[in-house]
C-alpha cells in the first residue's frame, strides 16, 4: 500500500492543519542531501529537515554504529543504571563544549531541553533559599512548545491561546549597535523590580523569528549584567549548536559563557529524538545536598537511550573530523558569494550570513503561514527544493555534505523567486 492511498484524515500534521493548507508530500528515501517522494520526484533538502541531518541522511558511519548499538542494549531506564555510550557521549560532548560546562543532563528533544534548563534555574535559587520568580527573554525567541519553553518564547503567533498560564516573563529587544544602551539600561530596571531568576537566549541567531543575527557585542553586555547579579544565564543552542554557526556551538563567539546550554536537534544527527542540558559545576552544587527535596525531580522515560547516544556520538566523531569541519568552511564561502551576487537585486533585502545558515527578506508583504507564503513554498517544491520560508524570510540551512551542484540548484531557486514574488 502507497503512502499517498493511506487515509491520511487520522494524522494531525503540525503547521499543516488549517484550511489553506497543502496535502503533505509523501516522502519514501532519503540519502545525503536529498529526500525522494513516492512519486519519484526528488528534493534537495536545504534545511536538513529543520536543522537535524547535518551529516546528510542515513551517513553510513552514523548507521553502522547504531546497527552496533541496537544488537547490544537497546533501552534501560537512566534511574539507578548507567552505560558506556551515556558516559562516552558526555565526555565527547563536554570536550567540545564551552570549558566552564560540566554536568550532563539527558532530556528527549528541545523543548524539554530548555524545559529543564529553566527549572534548574528557579530550583537553583530556590535551594539557595532566594524566591525568584521571573525569567528573562529576548522579544521573538522561539524556546519550544512545553510551557516553560513557551513562557520564554515571544512569537505570539504559536502562544496566542496559552499566555494567561505561562510563567512570569520580562522581555528585552536583541542588542544592536545603536539600542545597546537602550537595553542594558532596561535589563537593569527589570533586574530593580523583579527578582530574576535565569536569562533565556538563542545565542546570535534566533531561528524561528527568521534566522535574524544579532550583535555579539551587545549579547556580551548582556550576559556581563546577567552575572554581576547572579541570574543564571541559559544559552538555547538547539538551533544553533553542532557546527550551523562555523563555530560548534555559537557561544563559543564568546568571552562570558552561559551556566546551561541546552542541546538537540543534530546532536543525534537526525536519526532519532535525544536533548541534553549541561550545566556549571556551580549550579550542579546548588542540587547537591542530603535533602531529598533539593534534588532534581525531572527525568524522561527515554533519557539517554542508548541507541540515541551512539547516534550523537557518531555525528560528534564526524563534526570534528576535517572533511565536515572543511566542508562547513566551503559552504560559508558559497554562501558568502552569493550574498555578494545578489546584495543589489531590489527584491532581497537584509541579506546574511553565519557558517552555513544563509538569510534573506523578501522586500515583499506576506503573512507567516499565508498563501502567498504558500507559493513561495510551492514554487521552491516545484524547482526541486525544500525549503520552508519564515513569511518573507527565505534561508537555507543545508546538510554539512551537500554538493556544490546542490547549492547551485538552491541559489538558483532563490534567485527565479526574486524574479517572481
């Protein structure tokens, strides 16, 4: 039975439900760079299906060490148990981490990710017998779908029905250039009126307001302010971590490092669902105690699965390899000249680029998920790419492996919507 003759009415597709929606595409194969459809049509995926399959899809390294694991242990519970590719992954992870990192912490995807990472800063103080209540956040993050990730992130447009029952949030605009005073000096009045308690961030990119990149200087600032006053700061990297930044993880582009990082997406190279919260050894301490009720009471039933600690381990083994770390290189290049190609077309405006993400605005209006910004998916799905446009913004986020032809056929897309819309 063909996917497209299956009765698609029981699936509830997320951001494809409403009326103006088009039918999903039904896709079979995948392998390195490209996704296959059952119709035979093949797409280039210039996303790596929403910043996960970096090394390309099915790596044959990342499979043959999985293949490996699922014949040894294939799921034990993380409460009381431990195992090799737990202890492997933590030591590979926290070796290319910011060095101020030294506890892992296993969730299962995102959202969960931050989710911990936002208890562990309320707990924190809370264990420190200080009541803070209030957390801190950029205006147009985006954190994740759970409540607490929800409560931090500032798109209205995914949080509309849930705002009455979120967490108490203050919000400052991404530093620039020219508002950094403006900021510091609002961060400073928030920190006068409430006790805060963390500072949740996406480190200089933040991806689902449309990859926009900030100033690094004015995060500094930022995070400067943070710790003079001993709220914890929580670097969001799921997005951005794992090498889309040219660095492996973003905040590495910084002097001041935050107290948790939380990870996902390409840590597990695509192949199956895993997070991890790190953190200092300063907030593991403040959990460390012979009160129960001091402890960390969050856990996940599949934490640090094993066959998705094999997954992450291969796709770090491949990270730092030279081919990838080169490849991240050249796709910066290619991107960078096209930028320079196009920087004078009148349809592309705020043109950018960070390691391998590349963004542009469309100097046309159209809503998020509006039809015109359907086109805009459909024309790019018509040309043999995948890409999913955030309203006017159109950005690529490639697999680490695509080839130049690859992009080619991307950049060409691209430049015949500018042509278009």
């Amino acid at each position: 039975m063909s996917i497209s003759s299956i009765d698609q009415a029981h699936i509830w597709h997320p951001l494809t439900q409403h009326k103006t929606s088009n039918a999903p595409t039904p896709i079979v194969r995948a392998e390195g760079a490209m996704l296959y459809a059952e119709d035979g049509t093949a797409y280039i995926d210039g996303i790596a299906s929403w910043y996960t399959a970096m090394y390309g899809h099915c790596n044959p390294y990342i499979i043959e060490q999985v293949t490996a694991q699922m014949k040894t242990l294939d799921q034990i519970v993380f409460t009381g148990f431990t195992h090799a590719p737990a202890t492997t992954l933590a030591q590979k992870v926290l070796e290319i981490l910011p060095n101020n990192q030294q506890k892992i912490f296993f969730n299962d995807n995102g959202s969960t990710a931050v989710e911990a990472g936002i208890k562990m800063a309320l707990q924190y103080h809370h264990n420190k017998g200080n009541t803070r209540n209030t957390l801190i956040a950029f205006e147009n993050g985006f954190h994740g779908d759970t409540f607490g990730a929800m409560s931090v992130s500032g798109l209205s447009v995914y949080n509309g029905p849930f705002e009455e029952y979120f967490l108490q949030v203050e919000r400052i605009p991404t530093p620039t250039k020219e508002n950094l005073p403006h900021v510091l000096q609002l961060l400073e009045t928030i920190i006068a009126k409430h006790p805060c308690a963390g500072f949740v961030y996406e480190p200089l990119v933040q991806g689902a307001a449309g990859m926009q990149i900030y100033d690094a200087i004015g995060l500094e600032a930022i995070l400067k302010v943070c710790k003079e006053n001993d709220i914890i700061t929580i670097a969001d990297e799921v997005m951005t971590g794992f090498g889309k930044t040219g660095k492996h993880f973003a905040s590495l582009y910084l002097e001041t490092y935050p107290d948790i990082i939380c990870l996902s997406k390409a840590l597990t190279a695509g192949l199956v669902p895993m997070s991890l919260t790190t953190c200092t050894q300063v907030v593991y301490d403040a959990f460390l105690d012979d009160t129960v009720a001091k402890g960390f009471f969050h856990a996940h039933t599949y934490s640090a699965n094993p066959i998705a600690c094999a997954a992450a381990i291969a796709g770090i083994d491949l990270l730092i390899s030279d081919d990838i770390q080169l490849q991240i290189q050249h796709i910066h290049k290619r991107h960078s000249a096209f930028a320079k190609a196009i920087k004078t077309h009148p349809k592309a405006i705020n043109i950018r680029v960070k390691g391998v993400i590349f963004a542009l605005e469309l100097h046309t209006e159209m809503e998020r998920y509006g039809n015109v910004r359907n086109q805009l998916f459909k024309h790019f799905m018509d040309h043999g790419v995948c890409l999913r446009p955030l309203g006017n913004t159109i950005y690529i986020l490639p697999p680490f492996v695509i080839s130049d032809a690859q992009l080619d056929q991307i950049y060409k897309a691209i430049e015949e919507a500018l042509e278009i819309f």
